[in-house]
C-alpha cells in the first residue's frame, strides 16, 4: 500500500502504532466481571434505566403486557402501560 500523502502517513501512525505492545484488554475472565460488576455498582441510575427500556422492548416485541409486579418493579408510568396496550391490541386486530 502506497500512502499518497503526509496527512495520511500521520493518521496511519495515530490508529496503527508500531512501537507499543498493546495485550486484549480483560483476557482473564475473572478481570472481566469484576470490571462489569464494579461499574454497575458506580452506575445503578444507568442500569436501572437499560433493564426497564430492555424489558419495554421485549414486552413490545413479543406482543405481551408485563406482570404487575413488573410494571411496579420497574416503576412504569401509566403513558407507558397504556403503549404497550395499545400496541398489543393492535396486533390482534
């Protein structure tokens, strides 16, 4: 590969730099879940929102309405409810 300027010889040594030995980062397995629950514990706001708008999601894929104690777990509002209402009582028409 032949490069065709000096702009792009630099942002070739910026993204491939040839002199640093870089290993994959969390190789140990054990590493890799300390890593994940550490940063959940510093973040339950984040994780708190992902499993509500990932159950929302599941709940609208698979044309169903969650449980009440779903609903009261994940602090669904009644806006909330009434989509997935909507939405299931669309695919049955």
């Amino acid at each position: 590969m032949v490069l065709q300027s000096a702009a792009e010889a630099c942002l070739c040594s910026v993204f491939f730099p040839s002199d640093t030995h870089r290993e994959m980062p969390y190789a140990d397995i054990e590493q890799q879940r300390e890593a994940v629950r550490s940063w959940r514990e510093a973040h339950p706001d984040r994780v708190r929102a992902y499993r509500k708008a990932s159950m929302l999601k599941r709940t609208a894929q698979q044309r169903r309405l969650p449980r009440p104690s779903s609903i009261e777990h994940h602090a669904l509002t009644n806006e909330e409810v009434l989509q997935l209402v909507k939405g299931v009582l669309a695919s049955l028409a």
